[in-house]
C-alpha cells in the first residue's frame, strides 16, 4: 500500500498545532505564554546568560526582550551582571518563578507520562528515530537556504 507523501508533512503540522494549542491553554489558565513556559524550564539554577536564551528557543531577540520584561514585570525572573563578566546579563528566577515553573514541568511531565503509557517503547524509539531523521533533513535544507 502505497502512503501519500504529503501526508508526513501534514502530520508533524497538525500534531504540532494541536500540541501548540493545548500547551497555550493550559499556559492561559496561569496567565503565561508558552515562550514564558518554555524560558522558565531553561533557566538554570544559577541564572543563565539572556543570550543563551534566544538560540535555545528559537526567538528572535526583540521577541525574546518583550518575553523578559513580561517574566521581571510578573515578578518570575530578575536580572543580574555576572560577577566574572560585567557584560553579561543573568537570567535568575525568583521564589514566583520557580513556583510556576512547577507547575509548567508538571503538566508537561504528565502528559509525557501519559504518552509514554499510550506507546509502547518500540514505537516511541522508531517515532524518534524518524523525527531526529526528519530534523538531519530540514538541516540540510537550511543549508541549500543558508538559513543557518
């Protein structure tokens, strides 16, 4: 049986608009943006340089900056010079933070756990095997593009 090969891509775009969907509403019930969300599970413990920010999440700086001062004006991170480099600026979170940053890893921890209780470890090791598969073939197309 032959598969039609514009269903992959219709798939990982629906899959992922229904996913995107479902975190944006939970993140709304706590008054937060998935971006938030996101920035609060990446920041360590010790702060985290503002412009390691960006390049893990994908944002584009001015975005990122609207991102931040969202997060200081709700009182979830402060910002700080680095002893060793004035330079830099650290990302830190605040007791707020790190109270809604529990919250956000325990919905993504429950529904990963509930997705993990749904597939068996055979399929999930064959379903990321073709996405980390299909991520190699966007980087290449990145680089036809130079979108680097």
């Amino acid at each position: 049986m032959a598969i039609d090969s514009t269903l992959y891509d219709f798939a990982v775009r629906h899959s992922w608009h229904r996913l995107s969907r479902m975190y944006n509403q939970r993140a709304l019930e706590h008054d937060i943006t998935i971006p938030i969300g996101f920035i609060l599970m990446i920041v360590e413990k010790e702060g985290t340089p503002s412009t390691q920010l960006g390049p893990k999440m994908g944002m584009e700086p001015t975005s990122l900056s609207r991102t931040l001062k969202t997060m200081e004006d709700k009182g979830y991170i402060i910002r700080t010079e680095d002893a060793k480099d004035k330079r830099k600026v650290l990302i830190s979170l605040t007791e707020a933070g790190i109270s809604m940053r529990k919250i956000v890893k325990d919905f993504i921890i429950g529904f990963n756990d509930k997705i993990a209780t749904s597939v068996t470890p055979k399929k999930m090791a064959i379903f990321l095997e073709v996405i980390n598969q299909v991520d190699e073939l966007i980087d290449e197309e990145y680089k036809t593009l130079n979108l680097q």
